[in-house]
C-alpha cells in the first residue's frame, strides 16, 4: 500500500553531555522548532526526566502537533539522543539538523526519513 502523508525524520546523534541533562533547554529546543517549522502546537511541551538503571537515565521531550508530532530522548551519561519529528506539512530536514547541532552541539549523526 503506498500512501504519502507526510515525512517522518528519525536521527540518532551525538552531543553535550551538560546540554542533554537540561530540562529548560530541551524544552526551549521543542519550542523553538516548532517555530522555525511554522508548525503548530496541540499542546504545552511535555518534559520528563525518567530514571533507570545504569546509564539509561535521560529526559523525554514531546509536543503534539496539528501536523502530528516532534520528540526528543536523551542519555546524558552517554552523550547522545534519539530525536524525530513526524509531519503532515513539508519541511527542511536540514533546518531540524542545524538545529540539534546549535543547540546540542551534536556533531555525528545518522538520519533516516520516512516517508509515511
């Protein structure tokens, strides 16, 4: 079945440790992006620290989208994230990259798109 809804950016990266440990930043990442995307929030972000065992601590930053929806996972111990931001809307994949470089330094990562 092929159906085009919409694209689904995935990426897996690096970055600051202090800065992946950092409810207000994220939360201020999440907002941000929704601006630059001109993109449309259904909800106030949603930030959690979550505690595990080991180095598997980190923060979960989500906001629902009239477009559908942008996260962020972090393992600060570990120094990287898993991020993605799903959209009904088109946009620049390359925006959201430069993004989580500037605010996260990130400097290696994988991306995948898909297009749903």
């Amino acid at each position: 079945m092929k159906i085009d809804n919409g694209m689904h950016l995935l990426i897996d990266g690096d970055g600051n440790k202090k800065k992946l440990n950092d409810e207000v930043l994220i939360e201020r990442f999440l907002e941000n992006l929704v601006v630059q995307l001109k993109m449309n929030k259904l909800n106030n972000v949603v930030i959690k620290r979550v505690e595990n065992e080991g180095d598997k601590d980190g923060i979960t930053g989500f906001v629902l989208l009239k477009e559908s929806h942008a996260s962020i996972h972090t393992f600060p111990e570990k120094g990287f994230f898993h991020a993605d931001v799903f959209s009904c809307k088109d946009f620049s994949k390359e925006r959201v990259i430069e993004m989580l470089k500037e605010e996260f330094l990130m400097k290696e990562f994988n991306e995948k798109v898909i297009r749903r």
